[in-house]
C-alpha cells in the first residue's frame, strides 16, 4: 500500500465516488470511548441509496475502514542475577 492509499481523500474516493452532484460529507467523531482513536464519519445519499461509512486513524497514520487493534499486555523476561 502506497502513502497515498493510506489518506482520507483516497479512501473517501474509493469507497463513496463523490460528484459535484453527489457530494460526501464528513463528521468527525472525535475519539472513540474505548482507546481515543479518532475516527470520522462519511456521508453521501442520493434519491436511490444512502451511505455512511466510518474511517478510523491508525497509530501508523493512515486511515481505514475498521478500527485499530487495542493495545495488549506485554510481558517481558530479564535475565537472572548471578
């Protein structure tokens, strides 16, 4: 994946195809309860069809379609004294 398959515009390009007669809107959403992702919501209707669609940011930067992974428990080993 390319930088430029990782931005928002990309993503919104993709998905929803917006038109000067058919634009998106987008909703931020601020950050999710959970773990403070940010995360925004796109819009787009038309007299046949709506559909909304959210996009989460990843620690990488990029934005995509599902929500990162959360953080999990880390253990570590430290070598004995002797």
């Amino acid at each position: 994946m390319n930088v430029e398959e990782r931005t928002l515009r990309w993503l919104v390009d993709k998905w929803l195809a917006p038109t000067p007669t058919n634009p998106v809107r987008l909703t931020r959403c601020g950050r999710t309860n959970s773990s403070q992702t940010r995360c925004v919501l796109a819009q787009s209707s038309t007299p046949e069809k709506s559909l909304a669609i959210f996009f989460f940011r990843h620690d990488d930067g990029s934005w995509r379609v599902f929500p990162p992974a959360p953080p999990r428990p880390v253990m570590q080993a430290y070598a004995g004294m002797g």
